[in-house]
C-alpha cells in the first residue's frame, strides 16, 4: 500500500470550498468524523465526484480513524452541516492522507472475473474454485484473519492454516492450467512460511516488529555484559552436563525464560516501547540458540 500526502491543509480547505459552491454537491450536508466504519456502506445521498472503490483515508496521528473513500467524509446521519464555512474542515489541526489498496485493485479473481469477498484475503476464489496470485500487501496475520497481536491461540492458527491447505495445495490442481499450478505452489508455500514464523514465539516477535517498521539486526553481537555472562554460564553447563537428563534440565529452564522474555515482548509491543521488544528479542534469539545446540547433544 503506497501513501501521498494530499497538497497542504490551504490547498485541500480550496478543494473543499469549491467542492460546495459545485453543482455535484446540494448546498448544505452533514459532516462527520470517520470513526465507525459500519456507516460506510450506506448508500450515499448525494452524488459526489470522489471515487468510492479503491481508496481509503485517514487521518494521520490517529488510531485507525480510517473511511473507504473521501465519499466517508460526507453524510445526513449527524446534526453538523456543512457549509463554505466549514470547508477548511479541522485540516489545520489534521493532516489527511490517501492510499490505494493494492489488494483492492487484485479483488477479482483471474479466471472468472468473480469479485473477492472483503471480510478474507483473496487467496482462492469461491465461485470457480480458482488458485489467485499471491498478493504480497497481504500480511501473514491477514492470511489467517488475525488482527496484528503478539498474543495469540495457537490451535486457532492451525485450524485455519488447514482450512487453506484444503484450497491451496498444489496436488488439488494438478490437471488444470499451469499458471494455476504455478499460483497453487507459490501461495500454498506462502501460507506454509505464514504458519510456521506466527506458531513461534521469536520468528513472530521479529516479523511483527518488522510489520511496524522496527529493523531486526538477528545477527547482532552481544553488548549487554549481563546478558553475555549469562550465554557464557549456559554455554558452559550445556558443554559439563553428564548425561540427557542434565541437559533437559537446563532445557526446561530456557523454556522457562523464553516464555518470561516472550511475555517481556508482549508488553513491550503493546506499549510500542520498540528498544525494549528489540531487547527482548535479542534474549530469546540466544536462549533459542543455546536450546539447539542442547537438542544437537540430546
């Protein structure tokens, strides 16, 4: 999804203000702040020149204040009305973005010409039971219908993760077309990377902060000289453990901190404190590492 600032709040309270005085528009209609999404798919009592398909605005510094075209801006459900006066429309204390949906433009299927349903990503069209292309604006939370949470049900994940197998694996079209075949392994395969980084605990704590635009170094040193005496300290009681059962005795305790670190993650994320989820990574990357080289011995 690519985002442009719309000019500058002068040149939008313009636009608006000529949007009034234009015949397209009645004299006097109702405004209100784009918050409950449910409103949007009421018909429109007006006819407005704004495109209501594929674009979406926000306002920025907001949370989620989003509305499927600039059409959202207007309606007769609230008392407010708008006028020429009210035409700069608080873009002073906003600023106002549009966007196009990738994934809105990839909505019909291929084959068919059937139209995706909006409430799951469009991997597999019902109408003609046709494989669609990967469309790579489509997240891995999205693929399973999650919202973009750390914290989540597993077992959830992997009934859904079946359901989509049942439709995208590639021996299910092994007589139709190749280009099928080809949309078949490239989105059965995706779902399968989907599954496998949300099911663990650290490949989705790196992929969600990713999502937020957080760089990753999963290669990075150790700095943190507590940190590092506590590598050194497993390292050595992996390498003096005497049998398997020593070693899944320190194996239960790294599960134990991974899951401490996880929960350390959690927080961190929820309250976009990103220098502590990024410490909290570094943590469970190296016990993860230090559980490896126990599972190579056991």
């Amino acid at each position: 999804m690519w985002k442009k600032k719309l000019h500058n709040p002068e040149q939008i309270s313009s636009i608006l203000s000529r949007a009034v005085n234009s015949t397209d528009f009645v004299s006097s209609i109702s405004i209100f702040y784009c918050w409950n999404s449910s409103r949007f798919n009421s018909p429109s009592p007006f006819s407005s020149p704004f495109s209501a398909s594929s674009s979406s605005c926000f306002r920025a510094g907001t949370e989620r204040n989003t509305f499927p075209s600039v059409r959202g801006l207007f309606s007769q459900t609230l008392a407010s009305t708008f006028t020429r006066d009210h035409a700069n429309l608080s873009v002073k204390n906003y600023n106002f973005f549009c966007s196009v949906s990738k994934s809105a433009e990839k909505s019909h299927c291929w084959n068919c010409g059937a139209k995706g349903e909006n409430t799951t990503p469009f991997l597999f069209c019902v109408a003609c039971r046709s494989v669609q292309p990967v469309n790579e604006s489509i997240d891995y939370f999205q693929i399973f219908g999650l919202g973009r949470e750390y914290k989540m049900e597993v077992h959830e994940l992997e009934k859904k993760y079946k359901d989509w197998q049942k439709k995208l694996h590639p021996d299910l079209v092994h007589s139709k077309s190749q280009r099928e075949r080809e949309y078949a392994a490239e989105q059965s395969a995706r779902v399968i990377d989907a599954y496998r980084t949300l099911t663990d605990p650290l490949s989705r704590a790196i992929y969600i902060v990713k999502l937020e635009g957080v760089l990753v170094d999963e290669e990075e040193r150790i700095t943190d000289p507590e940190l590092l005496a506590e590598v050194m300290e497993l390292r050595e009681a992996v390498d003096e453990a005497e049998d398997s059962r020593a070693l899944k005795e320190i194996q239960t305790q790294l599960q134990e901190k991974l899951q401490c670190w996880s929960n350390s993650f959690d927080d961190a994320y929820v309250s976009k404190n990103y220098d502590d989820a990024l410490a909290s990574i570094r943590r469970m990357t190296y016990y993860r590492r230090t559980n490896e080289e126990i599972v190579k011995k056991l």
